[in-house]
C-alpha cells in the first residue's frame, strides 16, 4: 500500500496541465473554447409573459398518484404534451381554478 501524504504535498507532486488541452476537456473541443452561451427565456420571447414557479407540496391518493405518473411516462414516450407532472396538473387545475373565478 503507498505511503499516505497530505493533501498539500499531493497537490504539489500534480504535473502541470497545458491550458490548451484543460479547456478543449472543459467546453467539449469547441474551436473558440468559449463557454455555452444561455439563452435566457426571456431573450428568446420577449413577448412572452415570465411564469414563475413556487414549489407545492400536497398530499394525492395512491390510485390518482399512480395514474398521474403513468399518464407522465406513457406521453413523454409518445412524445405528446404536456408530458411532465408539473404541466398535467396545470392544464388541469386551470379550469376548475377559472370556473370558480380564482383566475381571470
């Protein structure tokens, strides 16, 4: 078994890493190694409204709860939407949310 050290002798015995080579790993080969860019939402649709979203927690029963998680996965494999859970709850509480006259 090697001889333990500490952390800063280890450290010190690192070979030098040519920076070239360190950002071609970092930002994945790109030629201008620059990094991702962020598209941020509302640069891409500036006339969307911004949806912000607070967490929600709340207690369902175990057959719903079931049949919400199957109705997720079976969509996202075909590829309909909405497919999450967040956005099958949405479209469903909106109405029951507008009828009541919570919602304009």
């Amino acid at each position: 078994m090697a001889e333990r050290r500490s952390l800063a002798e280890g450290l010190k015995a690192t070979p030098k890493v040519d920076s070239v080579v360190a950002r071609e790993f970092v930002y994945e080969g790109k030629a201008d190694n620059a990094p991702p860019v962020v598209v941020r939402p509302e640069a891409a649709a500036p006339s969307a409204p911004v949806i912000n979203r607070v967490s929600l927690s709340t207690r369902i029963r175990d057959d719903y709860a079931k049949a919400l998680k199957r109705a997720s996965l079976e969509r996202q494999l075909q590829g309909v939407e909405p497919n999450t859970l967040q956005d099958i709850l949405e479209q469903a509480i909106e109405p029951w949310l507008r009828s009541n006259g919570y919602l304009s």
